[in-house]
C-alpha cells in the first residue's frame, strides 16, 4: 500500500486536500495511510478528497484509518470524498453501514470520458 499526497490541478475541482491511495489497506498498512492522508488533510483541508481506484484490497482494519480521517474532516468542517472505489469496497461500505459517512465519486477516468 502506498499513500500520494498531492494536489491535482485541473483533475478534480476541489478547494480541498487530495490524496490516492493504492495497494492494499489492511492492519499492516492502515496506520501509515491515515498518518500521511492527516497530513494532507492538516496542510490544505477542510475536506479530503482520496483516489482509491487502484486499492486492490481493503478489509475492516482497512476501514479505520479513512473514518478516522471522517472524524478529523468534520472537526474542520469538511468531508472525506472517496474517488472510484471498485464494487468491492463499495460492498464492504454498505454492508458495515458506512456508505454515508462518505461522498462516494466515480473514477477520474469514467468522468473525463463522459
């Protein structure tokens, strides 16, 4: 798993933080995702915008560090947007009951083709 923070001129039209995460978001990875993806969000928030088109794996530890990341947003007035989660986390959103503490995007890619 890996974290980016970065600011993408022009891809998404947002005063907020953005980041992408890709790999795997587990126990083994969770910890270091939502310290670097904080400090996006400390650095250039209200909210954080995260491209998580290409995780291939997320499970329920996976989960904690982006709700702690809901948390820190709403302290600072802001959301966390999730940009292009596949089916799969999408799945596992709903059934923990999560899929409305985000505001769920299609991929980058799926919009600029529209």
């Amino acid at each position: 798993m890996a974290v980016h923070p970065e600011r993408r001129h022009g891809a998404i039209t947002s005063p907020d933080a953005e980041c992408a995460l890709w790999g795997e978001l587990d126990m083994f990875t969770a910890e270091t995702a939502r310290t670097t993806a904080r400090a996006a969000l400390m650095n250039a928030g209200p909210g954080l915008v995260i491209d998580v088109s290409a995780v291939t794996f997320i499970d329920c530890s996976g989960l904690a560090p982006l709700l702690g990341l809901v948390r820190d947003a709403r302290a600072a007035g802001g959301r966390v947007t999730l940009v292009g989660a596949t089916a799969g986390m999408r799945r596992l959103l709903g059934a923990t009951g999560l899929s409305d503490e985000f505001d769920l995007r299609p991929a980058l890619a799926a919009r600029l083709a529209l």
